[in-house]
C-alpha cells in the first residue's frame, strides 16, 4: 500500500481529522499527516496556511464541468479527466504569462 503513496511526502488535513487518522496514516501508508487548525482567538473567515492550495485546487477542478459530479465508472477514467482538467489550467497559465512578457 505505501509504494501507491511513494510521492506524497507531507498531507495537510483540516482539524476535523484529528485523532486516529493520523496514526493510521504513519502506520499504514507511511505518510505524514499534518493538521491545519485554527487558533481559538480567529473570528469569521481566516485563510489558513496550506488549506487555501487545497481549496485552488478544488476550485480549477470544479471548473470542469464534467468533474463537478462523478460520472466515471472507473477510477482511471476519473484520474484520466483529472489530468485533462489541469493540463486545461496549466495551458491557461502559459498563454497568459507569455502574452504578459511578449
């Protein structure tokens, strides 16, 4: 199981996953899991360190319309369409950084 998640060096979770979940993540899949939390003086909405990638990510993959519900029967054709939605993200971000040079 751990040769899967050979390239995920630290996971960062939100406070809801305290407790067991990181000891089964060391043990099991021998991955790091960090908590994010909150201090207990934050008010209202505070972006958080390391929550906001998480949060990006899932904005630029719901842009898909595709993506926005599960439709893949399979797990590769899921992962396929991920892929694809990224590629779609990161050709966006080249275009627009060499017409900003050019």
């Amino acid at each position: 199981m751990t040769d899967a998640h050979h390239r995920l060096e630290p996971v960062w979770a939100d406070g809801g996953y305290t407790g067991s979940l990181v000891e089964h993540c060391l043990a099991v899949l021998a991955l790091v899991l960090a908590i994010v939390k909150r201090s207990d003086g934050m008010r209202g909405f505070v972006v958080l360190p390391k929550r906001w990638i998480v949060e990006r990510l899932s904005a630029h993959l719901m842009r898909s319309r595709r993506l926005a519900r599960d439709f893949e029967r399979s797990t590769s054709s899921a992962e396929a369409m991920i892929y694809w939605s990224m590629t779609m993200v990161m050709t966006r971000r080249l275009v627009r950084s060499r017409s900003a040079r050019g």
